[in-house]
C-alpha cells in the first residue's frame, strides 16, 4: 500500500506546492512589515512578521483516513489525527502551538458525525496542552 495506489501523485503534490510557494514569495508585504512571509529553507508550516514576533500558521488535513473513516464507520481519531498533523507542522518550523482552528468539509452534514469529530477534535486539544 502506498500513496500512489491511493490515487495521490506525489511528485505532483510536490511539484504544485513549489509552484504555489513561489508565486507566494512575491507578497506586496515587505521584511519587516507585518504579515511579511519568512523564507524557510523547508517546513510544512507558513510564518509571517507579526511586529517583534513572529506567527507560523499551519493547514492540515487528514487526507485518505476520511474515506477509510467513511468506510468503517468510525470517525474517533479523525480529529486526534487533524489536530497531530497540523502540531507536528508547527512543531518542525520551531513554532509553539497556541490555537487551532477546525474546518470540515463533508459532501453532506450529519449532526451525529459532526458531533463525533467535535468530540475527537476537543480531545486532541485537550492532550496538546
């Protein structure tokens, strides 16, 4: 098993994001300004002045374990794993984590899985601590 039987190209993911990156480097913000990006050699996570500090943002998602979620029926550890990856990202920018916000796009709502991974993504926040 692995990504590319999966459907996901990763030469191509990567190839994408250098391209979205560099198109992003040319920002109207300069050094110094706040909201002025900070190159990276490498990371997952952005950072942007913001004043005396800096603030790295990250965006994660879970990616192929939804479907398998989907397919099981059990959506428990889906936002443990959202909250972890997005943590890890930070982490590997040299940044502390201090909040996190959710997004969750579904093809169709339901209250009850909505409400499980509220529960799982509280939980993940809760152990971050």
């Amino acid at each position: 098993m692995d990504y590319s039987s999966s459907g996901v190209d990763i030469d191509a993911e990567g190839k994408a994001v250098s391209s979205l990156i560099n198109a992003l480097s040319q920002s109207p913000r300069k050094k110094g300004q706040k909201g002025a990006p900070v190159q990276l050699a490498g990371g997952f996570g952005g950072i942007v002045e913001f004043g005396e500090s800096r603030l790295a943002l990250a965006t994660d998602g879970v990616g192929s374990k939804l479907q398998l979620a989907n397919e099981i029926g059990r959506w428990e550890g889906v936002g443990i794993d959202c909250v972890a990856m997005n943590v890890n990202d930070l982490l590997c920018v040299g940044a502390e984590p201090l909040a996190f916000v959710d997004y969750i796009a579904v093809p169709k709502t339901n209250p009850d899985v909505h409400a499980i991974l509220g529960s799982s993504l509280s939980e993940a926040c809760r152990r971050a601590r």
